[in-house]
C-alpha cells in the first residue's frame, strides 16, 4: 500500500492548478490576476486533500469535478465577460492535461502519485500546444468583431476601430496586464508633437524620450519575436466601457491590409 504525505500531495496540486489557471487566462488573452489565481490554485489543492480523508471521499468523485472547477474559475475569472468561456477553457486544459500525465504514468510504470518534474513538464508543453492548435484553429474560423474604442493620455484622447483578436496573447510582463496594439499613426494625437516624432523610431530609442513610456517583449505566429513601446493610458474604453485592465503597445506600421482597424484588442 502506497503511502501518500498530504503536504507533498498539497504542494503538487498547487502548483499544478496554478499553472492551468495561468494557462487558461493566456489561451483566454486575460491579464495575469496571480493572487487570484493562487487563491483558485489553493481551493483545489485543499479540495483535494480533504478529499483523501476518511468520510470526505465523496469530495473527489467525477460527479464533484466540474463543480470545483466552477468555484476555482470564478476566483480566478470572476467578472470577466465571457466566465463561461474561461470556465470551458479550465476544464479543457484540466482534462488534457490529467490524460496526458495519466499515460506518462502508465508508460513509465509509476503512480500519478509520485510524479517527478520531467512528467509534470511534458505534460504541460503537450497540453499547452493541443490547446493552442484548437484555439488558432477556431480563431481563424471565427468572424471578424470591430470594436470603437476611445483612448485618453495626459488630457489627449483619441478614437479607435480595434479588431477584437481573441488570439491576442500580449501582455505586460510588469502589471500583468493585457495589451492591445494600435498603429503609431492612430495614437500619435496622445502626444506632444515632440514625443510623437518618436513613435516611428526603434522601440528601444523611444522610450528613452516618451516619458511613461516601456517596453514589452512580443512573439508572432510565425515565430518572430522583438519588442513594442507600451504606455499606460489614463482612461479607455471599448463599446462604450470603461476598461481598466488593459495597456497600450504601439506599432509602428500597418495591422490591417484595408485600413478596416487601426488597433487590434
């Protein structure tokens, strides 16, 4: 008979559970909550462990699953427009992921019990690049959204026609917030005549001049990587919405071939 320590089951579902609820807010293109997805990971480690203990077995049955992964959702995602969405997300990652772990397991003759990192890291870069593939594969199928979006800086303000992109992954590595792209030439009116004659420069130029101005890194579809200027804006809203949750990168060319947008959310 197997022995199972608590502390060590405790640790592993933390920090297993964590990493799906990070996975499920990248998939999701959501800002990165991580007190509220360490409090969600918490749930579901204690959920799992008083579950092993005599007269609470019950806690662990299937039945039981998608009602923990509802709580654990709502601590992590709760206020998000599409909560459901991120709901089937969790629940999408959660059983790749067990599958995948589960027939590693098998192959190596051991318990899901005792894993060790090799397992656990296999198992999230296959889980993470099935669920990838589905998700540019329904984003592609998915119609075009334009959004009007109003962005204010420093008593400036402009409009933009974002294209809602619910493949778009970029996020600032300091606050964890999401970031949507405009063109340089759609936000040029947030600056001083000055600081917008910077806005076309190399990123990493400009934000030696632009004050509040960073940088934060990006990787396409097509493997290429570099670095965008960013700056917090003051106030934006989409559809007529306050959003408080997002920060602004700037491009300094085209996004779209038509000119149908100038920003991509």
């Amino acid at each position: 008979m197997e022995t199972i320590y608590l502390d060590e089951l405790f640790l592993l579902d933390l920090v297993v559970d964590y990493f799906l609820l990070l996975g499920t807010a990248k998939v999701c293109a959501l800002p990165y909550r991580r007190g509220r997805f360490l409090a969600g990971a918490a749930l579901g480690a204690v959920w799992n462990c008083l579950g092993l203990l005599p007269g609470l077995t019950w806690l662990i049955c299937p039945a039981m699953r998608p009602v923990l992964g509802l709580a654990m959702t709502l601590i992590a995602f709760g206020g998000e427009r599409r909560l459901w969405r991120c709901y089937g997300y969790f629940l999408g990652l959660s059983a790749l992921f067990g599958g995948t772990v589960y027939a590693a397991c098998l192959f190596r003759g051991g318990s899901a019990l005792r894993l060790d990192m090799r397992v656990l890291a296999l198992a999230f870069a296959v889980c993470w690049a099935g669920i990838s593939f589905l998700y540019r594969g329904a984003g592609r199928a998915a119609p075009r959204r334009l959004r009007q979006m109003t962005v204010e800086r420093r008593g400036r303000r402009v409009s933009l026609r974002a294209l809602e992109d619910t493949g778009n992954g970029l996020v600032d590595p300091i606050t964890g917030l999401a970031a949507f792209v405009a063109e340089a030439e759609a936000v040029r009116g947030l600056f001083s005549p000055a600081d917008a004659a910077y806005l076309r420069a190399p990123p990493t130029e400009a934000a030696l001049h632009i004050p509040g101005a960073r940088l934060i890194p990006y990787a396409g579809v097509e493997g290429k990587s570099g670095l965008l200027l960013a700056f917090r804006p003051d106030r934006v809203t989409v559809d007529g919405r306050e959003r408080r949750d997002l920060i602004a990168a700037v491009s300094p060319g085209r996004l779209g071939p038509d000119g149908s947008y100038d920003a991509v959310l």
